[in-house]
C-alpha cells in the first residue's frame, strides 16, 4: 500500500489531452486511480495551485473515495490577484472544513511557498500569500505542503516565524536541496517529499539526504504530470509511479550504510515492504487521510 502525497489530476488530465469538464475529469480520475491500484498505489492527493484547480481538486476528492485534496495558490500564479485567488481557496476551506475535523475532502493547505526562479515574480506577493495561506491552514488545522525554488532562506525564515504556532506541521515538497537543509526543515517538524528526481542519474544530492535522513521524515510524490521518474524521462509522469520511487528507495537505502546514514538503516534490511509501510504511516499521520460524509 503506497501513497501518492502530491499530484495534480487535473493537470494530467490536460497532459493526456482530456477536457477539465467536471465530468470528464472524475471519470478520468477513477482510471487514474484503477492503475493506481495495480501498482499498490492505493491513495492519492491532489493538489491546487489556483482557485479553479482548488476547487477541481475539492469535487475530485469527494467522487474518488480514495482520493483526497488540498488547495492553495502557487506563488508562480500569484499574479496581481493574488488576494481575489486566497479569498476564494479561503470560502473553499470554510465551506468543506468548518470544524477543522479533518474528515473531509481538504487535507492540506497548498500548494503554497516562494518560488524565485522565474524571472518577473513579485517577491512581495509571494511573501503575502504565502503568509495568507500558512495562517489558513492554522485556522482550519490543516498542514501546508511548501513549494520552494530559488528560495531556500527565505522560505526557511517564514516556516521559522511559525515554528512555534499550535498544529504548524506540512511538508516541503519535491525537496530539491542539500542533507543540511533538510535536516533544518526536519526540526521545523516537516517532512521532506521525494519525487521521481531521485531516479535522475545526476541527482546524487537528493540520494545523500534520503541516506541521511532516513524513512521516519519522508512522503513519497509523484508531482504527476510533472517530474517522471528516469525509465518515462520525457513522457507525462502517473501516480502509479509512487512504486517505481519506492524500489529506487529500497536500492539507496540497502547500499551499504554510510557513516552518516541514519541508524535504522544499519538495523533493518529495507525491503519495498517497509519503505511503502513507513511512508504510508508517515503520510497518515501528516494529512489524516480518511474520509466520513
Ligand atoms: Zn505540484
């Protein structure tokens, strides 16, 4: 059993040439989930980026039962209507999580963050919404799933701010940085997702962090369409391949154990077994995972 923590179905929707009618869409995502299944992927989150996609996402996640959302605004779209796009994520999350139960559709806030690597972007904006968006989340007693690219500090200073916040907890997704940040972002009490680039032959960087950090602090992401693994490079990725970064996983951490590794490692031999059970534990108790309507 293996979750996909981070996906965007209607993004692959588009990839594979489908309408974002409504109907299309969740037809679709029940495909996407029977493929799913034969390769033990067994639960999926996915995940806004703009009010539209957030609330695509909201409808998704309540005709899949094992399909679950979250919403938020990208800081890549967070253009001069930024506010207008929060406010609408904002009534989404009034309306489906009212008592911060977590037994609804919504399990995360995101996907939010900073992202300064396109040029043009409004720092300020970003900042703002970012900021809008951690303090929904606090309000409805979800965790954020952070988007950081060309940001490091900056994001690591706006997690900091809310360190000490009551239910501040998320993820920093498709980690994309060195062993020593992630170990910062593990303090903050966060966890660090692994996407498909851990396949890519010149991503030593993310196989250092996964053998220093361990399975304790990791949630496995396919971030489909987007980023597929080494053996699809070029072709849109599927949440089916939560299984081919699991296995990759099983050959990182069984080579022989390093001096940073962390100490499980040397214990236990990792079988794909307990790569998908751990991470499966891990996403359960970040995002809740379970549904009553
Ligand atoms: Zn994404």
């Amino acid at each position: 059993m293996l979750v996909d923590t981070h996906c965007h179905f209607d993004i692959i929707a588009e990839k594979f040439g489908l309408s974002i009618e409504l109907d299309d869409i969740i037809q679709f995502s029940h495909e996407i989930m029977r493929a799913c299944a034969k390769h033990q992927v067994t639960t999926c989150i996915t995940v806004g980026t703009d009010a539209q996609s957030s609330e695509l996402a909201v409808a998704i996640a309540q005709s899949c039962p094992s399909v679950f959302c979250s919403v938020g605004l990208h800081p890549s779209d967070c253009t001069s209507t930024w506010q207008h796009e929060v406010k609408k994520i904002s009534h989404l999350l009034e309306k489906h999580n009212p008592s911060a139960s977590r037994t609804g559709p919504i399990v995360a806030v995101g996907e939010i963050g900073l992202d300064f690597y396109h040029p043009g972007f409004n720092r300020q904006a970003q900042l703002e919404a970012c900021t809008t968006q951690i303090e929904l989340a606090l309000k409805h007693n979800l965790p954020v799933i952070i988007h950081t690219r060309s940001a490091t500090d900056e994001t690591l200073a706006l997690l900091n701010k809310y360190r000490h916040e009551t239910g501040f907890r998320g993820v920093v997704h498709c980690f994309s940085d060195t062993p020593e940040i992630a170990r910062e972002v593990i303090n903050l009490g966060f966890y660090i997702g692994i996407s498909g680039a851990i396949t890519y032959p010149k991503n030593e960087t993310l196989r250092q962090v996964v053998r220093a950090v361990g399975l304790d602090h990791i949630l496995l992401e396919t971030d489909a369409p987007f980023l597929p693994p080494q053996i699809i490079r070029g072709k849109p990725n599927h949440p089916q391949y939560i299984a081919t970064i699991a296995e990759f996983l099983v050959g990182i951490l069984s080579e022989q154990a390093s001096p940073e590794s962390a100490p499980e490692q040397a214990l236990k031999p990792v079988t794909f077994e307990l790569v998908a059970e751990k991470t499966t534990r891990n996403a359960h108790t970040l995002f809740g995972l379970q549904k009553v309507f």
